[in-house]
C-alpha cells in the first residue's frame, strides 16, 4: 500500500496545533494584560486630570479684596488659594496625591497633582510604581462683557 505525500505531510504535522495553541493563549493573555494596565492608567489620568481641573476652579475664588482696594486690582490671596486646593484635592482624591499650586499671573493659579500608580504589569515587571500627573490652570475673569457667564474656567 502506498501512502500519499500529502498524507505523510498530513502525518508529519498532526501535533503541531498542540503546540501552536497554548503559544497563542499566552500571547493572547499578555497582550490583554497590557490593554488591561493600559486602560487603567488612562482613566487614573482622566481622573486625575478632571480632580486637577475642578481645584483649580476651586482656587480661584480665593480672591484677595483687600489687593483690589489698595491696588486697584484684584489679585490672589496665594495662602487662602493653596489652601482650597489641598481641601478640594483631600475631598475629592483619597490617594496620596502631590500637590503644586503656581500664581503665573496675578488672576490665574496652575494646580499640579502627581499620584503613584500601581498596576498588575508593573508588579510583574518589577517596578515599584508609575507615575501619572495632570495640571490644570483657572482664570479669574475680574469683568465681564454684557451678557456673558462664565463658571470660572479656562
């Protein structure tokens, strides 16, 4: 009895899905664990960045009126302002969160918040921790033209 050549390739690679499928798997579970930590880090950034956004919000009422009397103009109190943003960060973030508020003009604060973040891939790669941070800088508009409304943001 003869045999073929297509049936003795047949014969020759009759194991290789054995092989072929838990290299797939594991390809499969590694390329879902990088989607997985990936996805994670973005919405702590989203997250941190929406938190950012709202302090600094937040920071700009902090107005000092005694600057608008004696210099006639308003400016911030930098005290009462870093002050509202550490509350509104502690009410809003319960993890550690650094905190950096900057005064670039005499109406506007930039908040800076840089939190550690820890994921399942850095653990197995690891690493401590990553890093994420967000800013976000508010304008307190000190007039308006007629008919416009603002909530303080920029």
């Amino acid at each position: 009895m003869r045999h073929s050549a297509s049936e003795a390739n047949h014969r020759a690679e009759s194991g290789s899905a054995l092989i072929l499928l838990p290299l797939i798997a594991l390809v499969v579970v590694i390329l879902m664990t990088i989607a997985i930590n990936a996805a994670s880090l973005y919405l702590a950034q989203h997250q941190l960045t929406e938190v950012a956004e709202t302090c600094a919000i937040q920071g700009t009422r902090a107005l000092n009126p005694v600057s608008y009397y004696s210099n006639d103009g308003l400016a911030f109190a930098p005290s009462t302002a870093e002050l509202d943003v550490n509350r509104c960060v502690a009410d809003v973030d319960t993890q550690s969160t650094h905190i950096v508020v900057s005064f670039p003009t005499a109406l506007s604060l930039t908040v800076t918040l840089t939190q550690q973040q820890q994921t399942p891939l850095l653990t197995l790669l690891s690493v401590d921790h990553g890093s994420i941070s967000a800013s976000a800088t508010a304008v307190a508009l000190s007039s308006l033209p007629t008919g416009t409304a603002t909530i303080g943001g920029y």
